[in-house]
C-alpha cells in the first residue's frame, strides 16, 4: 500500500482509515486545534543559508547526544496506546525504528510490554533489508545503504503518577531492557479540554481492551491490567525523587513539555541533584491552544540553553521541519502524528518505508544546503521569514 508523503495528506486519509474515535483521540487536539495546527506552520516561517562553495562530497545523519553516538538525529516520539492504530503495536512501530536506524521512546501508557518493543527494536536493527516482507524495491536499497549505520536508541516517557513505587518499578523495567534515557512528562498534571473525546464518550483504556482481546496480545506495559490508581498522575512533580531514580539505574533523565526559559530556569533551581536535559515539547496541542508553537519555544531557548543539548518535538512535518530544528539547536528531533498516519495506512511496512525515506530526505537536505552533518549547520544560518517579505536572523 503505498501511503501519501506530506503530513497533511497523511493525516487525513488515516483519520478517514480510522474509526472516527480513534482517529480524533490520535489526531485531534485541545481546545480549537489552533496550536497543533501553528505547530506545523511555525517551522516553515525559517530558511536557513547555504553553503555551497565549501559543499562536502557527501553528507551524513550522524551525530551525537549526552555523549554517545547515533546514527540518525531523529527519534519516535511517545505515542500511547498504539496498539489501537495497527495489531502489531509498539512492537510493529520499535521494529520499524530500529530498521531505519531511528530511536524509539516508550510511553508509559504503551499497550505492549517494555520487553517486547526492546526486542522488536533490536531485531529491527539487525535485520538484513533482503528479509523484511514487502519492502519496495527504492527501500531496500536505501537501507543497504545504512549497512553498519542503523544504532537508535530507546528511551522512556514517564508520567509522574500517584503511585511512586509504579514509577520506579517502571524505570526498573526500562534499565532491564536497555532503556538510555527517561522523560518525565512536566505538562500533564491536568489534562487539556479535548471536546471531541468528550462528544464520542471515548476511553482508549477500554477500547484497548477490546483490541487485545480479539488480537490475543501481551498486556500493557504497566503490568497484568490497566490499573486506574497506576495511570493517575499526580499534581506535583517529584523532580529530584525521579532524577535519583534514574541514576540509580544508570539512565539519563530529562524533562519533556519545557516551553519558556523561565520554566527551564526555575526547574534547574528544583533540581538539586544532577543536571537534566529539556525536551522541547506542547504535548502535540493537546493542552492549551494559548502555548508557543515548539518552534517559537526553541528560538526563545536556544540563548538560555548555552549550546547545551535538547530535543524537541510538535510539528514537524517533513524532514525541512526537523533541519530547521536542529538548524535552531535540537540534538534530536522527535516525530509523532505523521508516522502515526502512516502506521495506521500501512502498518509495519508503510511505517518502515516512511522512516527510511524520511531519513533519506534528511541527509538529502542536508547535501543540497552544502552541509556534512547536523552538527555542522552555522546557527548564524537561520532566518525567520517576515510578513514583509524581509528576512531576520534569530
């Protein structure tokens, strides 16, 4: 099945795939949808100047983030409940990750088993191309081109709950199989005003259920049931409670849902234990329409970051979207709804060939610019596009 390129094109033929619930509970957004829509629109107020007399024979994708390596700049953001776009679930979506050398985070609301996603992402990354079902022909070949270059990472999304044993029985599971980093979502202890849940009456809980009963599946990652006392969030955040728990594990804490330099201030100010890293991120619009757009936010940012490393995610639509991020100082960029449309179209197979061909894309971008490496983009390349046709540096 061969599935649109473009975000927009995307989304629509899968929420028209999707029973209409289901496609408003992935797609849809807080309040009017303004921010999910400005997330998309916000990246493309940038240009970013070339290079081309200095133009390296050939660019790559690597890079490098809290010292180690990747191969790839990009990671799969965290989704819940996946398992309701296609039956293979987290595992399906871990094993396309890892076959396109992209990193894969887990959501703490996964409806799979942490042991089964770590395992299908590392099958995903050392298969061979000639055994995958189904892949075209432009695809395989682009992946033996990645022979020796397909090392992502997998991390972990938290949510502070009630219940703080859950969090570190979860952190326990993630060091066991091979989690490097955990976020601690910072911007969910009350959830945004999702009128279209609301008019369908959703529960994703329940039509989980209904899903892994038909499919015969593993249960969710949090153990045998989806225990309502697990998932409830607290309203405070346990900041150097969860940073010494990752620690203890050997697992690189950050924060995900940073907007505003005060913010990522006054967290610096709570967090007496180590250092963290930001990840850029309004919950993909799905908790107030009054935010910044992740683009906005990382301009502002960049200053106050000090040409320290940080993620971010929320519209990006195309790899020119996640240039511009890591143009403006992103380490990583994280990509959601797109790759959720085209997993929900094409399950595992349209998921593979979008992330290989979205990589692809990448370094093509960055060859035309005349760029190497992510690393290598001048910040004093970026420009925000004005209303009058000028152009500002940021």
């Amino acid at each position: 099945m061969t599935v649109p390129w473009l975000a927009r094109d995307l989304i629509a033929e899968a929420a028209g795939h999707l029973d209409e619930p289901v496609a408003d509970y992935f797609f849809g957004a807080a309040d009017r949808g303004r921010l999910m829509h400005r997330n998309y629109q916000s990246w493309q107020r940038f240009s970013i100047a070339p290079s081309y007399l200095s133009r390296p024979p050939r660019a790559t994708s690597r890079t490098s983030f809290l010292g180690r390596h990747l191969d790839t700049p990009l990671v799969v953001a965290p989704v819940a409940f996946q398992s309701m776009l296609d039956p293979a679930g987290e595992p399906g979506l871990a094993f396309a990750a890892g076959v396109a050398g992209f990193g894969y985070t887990i959501s703490t609301r996964s409806s799979r088993r942490l042991s089964a996603i770590s395992d299908a992402f590392e099958l995903g990354q050392r298969i061979d191309a000639a055994e995958i079902d189904g892949l075209d022909e432009d695809h395989r070949i682009l992946l033996e081109s990645f022979a020796g270059q397909r090392h992502g990472e997998l991390w972990l999304q938290v949510y502070q709950t009630k219940d703080h044993d859950f969090v570190g029985q979860l952190l326990d599971t993630g060091a066991e199989v091979g989690v490097k980093a955990a976020a601690l979502t910072i911007d969910t202890p009350y959830l945004g005003a999702r009128y279209r849940d609301s008019v369908h009456g959703f529960s994703p809980v329940d039509r989980l259920k209904e899903v892994l009963a038909v499919e015969d599946q593993d249960g969710p990652a949090f153990g045998d049931g989806f225990s309502s006392a697990a998932i409830a969030q607290a309203i405070e955040l346990d900041v150097d409670g969860f940073i010494r728990d990752c620690e203890q594990r050997g697992i690189d804490p950050m924060f995900k849902g940073v907007l505003s330099a005060p913010d990522w201030g006054a967290m610096h100010k709570l967090v007496t234990l180590s250092s963290v890293t930001p990840w850029i991120s309004n919950h993909g619009g799905r908790q107030s329409d009054l935010l910044p757009t992740t683009a906005e936010a990382l301009s502002l940012l960049r200053g106050s970051l000090a040409g320290g490393e940080c993620i971010v995610d929320g519209g990006i639509g195309d790899p020119t979207d996640a240039i511009c991020a890591l143009a403006l100082g992103a380490r990583v960029v994280a990509i959601g709804r797109p790759l959720m449309a085209a997993y929900a179209l094409g399950g595992v197979r349209a998921a593979t060939e979008y992330l290989i061909e979205f990589r692809h894309q990448l370094v093509r971008q960055l060859a035309i610019l005349g760029y190497e490496s992510p690393r290598q983009i001048d910040p004093r390349a970026v420009q925000l596009r004005l209303e009058q046709g000028r152009s500002s540096d940021v």
